[in-house]
C-alpha cells in the first residue's frame, strides 16, 4: 500500500440533512478529526443539489433550472449565482472549523459522465447525446475543479485535499440505460475508452493529491476506475455481488483503496460496530488477502448521502462509521 496517499479510517460521502452549513461542518470536523469532508445540503434547493452545486463551478459554461432539470445557458443567471453563493457558505463553516488542520480533508463534484446524463442541452436533451458537448463539459470542469481546489487548499493550507468525483449514472451510461428526453428511449452506450479517458482528464485536474470515485449504483466498473487514475474507489457494500469479488481483490493488489459503504443511508436501527464490517471482514477471508491489510487498505463511509436522513440519524450513522473503523483496526480477523 502506498503510505503517502493521505485516507483516514472513516469519512462521509458528502451530502447532510437541513440547510444549516456551520452545523454541518461543525458535526463533520467533530466527528471526523482525521478525514473530515465538505458538507453538501441539497435540502437548500435548486444549486445545492448534486448537478446544480457542480454546474456552478464550470468554468465558461452556466446552466439555469428549467423545469425538466438543469439546462445549459449563454451566461450565468440567478441559478448559478445561488449555486455559488451556497458553495461560498459552505467553504466559510468548514474554514471556521478547520483552522490549524493539516490531515486529509475530502472535496466531492460530480463526475464528467453523471453530469452529462444529469446537464441538458438547449434542445432539452441530454448533454450524454452529443460528444462535442461532453468534451467540452469535461474541459469545463477539469477547470473549474482545479480553480475550486485551489480555494480550498488556500482557505485550509495544511489540509492534504482529497478529490471525491460523484458517478451515479456511470454504469447507467456505460450500459446505454440514459433515457432520452421523451423517455421512450436511450442514449446508446458510450465507449469504455472514451469512458476512462475522460475521467483521465478530470481526475488529472487534481494534481496536488488522490481522487475518489464514487457509486452507489450496481455494477462498479472497478478496474475502469483503476485504469483512469482512481486511487481509491467508493461504493455501496450491500450491493457487491460474487462477480465483483475479482476485481476487487485485484484492485486491493493494485493498491486502491476501497472505500466501503457499510452504515444505511436513512434512517434505521444501527447494529453494533462489529457487525456493521462483519461483511468486510468475510470478503477479505474470502479473497484470501491478509487480515492485517484490512486498516491499510478500507475507508468505512455510510452507504451513500445522508440528504434523505433525519439530522439526529445522520450524526449517529456518522459516528457508527468512526466506531465500525476502530472495531476493523483492533480485530481485523
């Protein structure tokens, strides 16, 4: 394993319940002293949700809600003003909270693809129907990430800033499953090169530090992930299946971290630490790689957001995360 990558032994995914940014931050950086991450509240609405909050960061291209979702514009209008005020708000609360911190500290944006099945083109269709136009939302963001990343590392300069690229819809898109505007179809499969090469590009934008690709879709295309630079990958444990199991354990070889969702998402009894990565633990027996291995090569996250949480759950599954990672350290057998 590559010690300099800096991963702590539990973190979030990204997105919190409520509209409140200092308490977000404050929760997050108190329960998370060692991997801490900005906080999304898609709850806010329209420019903190997933799609609106990254449309905000591209650099050269806007988009404005329309009432089938977020449709790319000419010039920046009230949406991605809101957009980026509410990201401004969120960079203050966790400044406040992380004055004098100097471990790793996770950023998350949508990934090229999930943008592109999630951004519209004037004709209402999706940016995924036109390559030109995935092209040049790739460059955008690659852009905009990097101009982001520089803010943040400015606002917490001892921080080792971690990339976290949301990909919901990647397998969606590698499968052809993107439905058109009419619904009545989809767009075709895009080409697995050009999947990874993108990816490539936009993972590149992050120079100073490792990058995170994160689904909590079937399916994970790990060795895809791998190939296009992903030091860690993120995903939703309950839904591996036996045919995963391979290019994990490769992965693992490889030297990727995983970072495993292992705590629900929404709101529901919490087992005890131990059982919450007893399903870890049998996988990594399983795959025959070494139990001591286990601390150096697993992030425990929850399975995905927390958005659709209550603020009381969301914390405990937090915690849980942090608990869960100790049981996983002190008995890894």
């Amino acid at each position: 394993m590559n010690a300099e990558i800096p991963f702590g032994p539990a973190t979030g995914i990204g997105s919190m319940p409520g509209g409140d940014a200092r308490e977000a931050a404050k929760t997050v950086t108190g329960t998370f002293e060692d991997f801490p991450f900005l906080p999304e509240l898609p709850a806010r609405g329209p420019g903190a949700d997933m799609i609106g909050r990254t449309a905000g960061m591209l650099v050269d291209l806007y988009a404005r809600v329309e009432p089938s979702g977020w449709r790319i514009g000419d010039r920046p209008g009230r949406d991605t003003r809101r957009a980026r005020s509410w990201l401004g708000e969120d960079l203050d609360a966790l400044e406040e909270f992380t004055q004098d911190y100097g471990g790793p500290l996770k950023v998350q944006a949508v990934g090229p693809w999930t943008l592109a099945a999630g951004l519209e083109l004037r004709n209402g269709e999706a940016a995924l129907a036109d390559p030109g136009a995935c092209r040049d939302l790739a460059a955008s963001l690659a852009e905009g990430l990097r101009l982001h990343l520089e803010d943040v590392q400015r606002r917490v300069p001892a921080a080792r800033l971690v990339l976290q690229l949301d990909e919901p819809s990647l397998t969606a898109v590698l499968g052809g499953r993107v439905r058109t505007a009419s619904g009545y179809r989809t767009h075709r499969a895009v080409d697995r090169q050009l999947v990874e090469a993108t990816l490539r590009e936009v993972i590149g934008a992050h120079t100073g530090g490792p990058a995170v690709v994160h689904s909590c879709a079937p399916d994970v295309p790990f060795a895809l992930l791998r190939r296009a630079g992903a030091a860690a990958v993120s995903f939703d444990f309950s839904l591996l299946t036996e045919r995963d199991e391979e290019s994990i354990g490769e992965a693992v070889e490889g030297g990727t971290r995983l970072f495993a969702g292992v705590v629900p998402g929404t709101d529901g009894p919490l087992s005890d630490p131990a059982g919450s990565v007893m399903g870890v633990r049998t996988l990594w027996r399983r795959l025959g790689l070494q139990p001591g291995l286990l601390a150096e090569a697993v992030t425990l996250t929850p399975s995905c957001g927390l958005a659709g949480a209550s603020p009381d759950y969301a914390r405990r599954a937090l915690a849980h995360c942090v608990r869960a990672a100790r049981s996983l350290a002190d008995n890894p057998e």
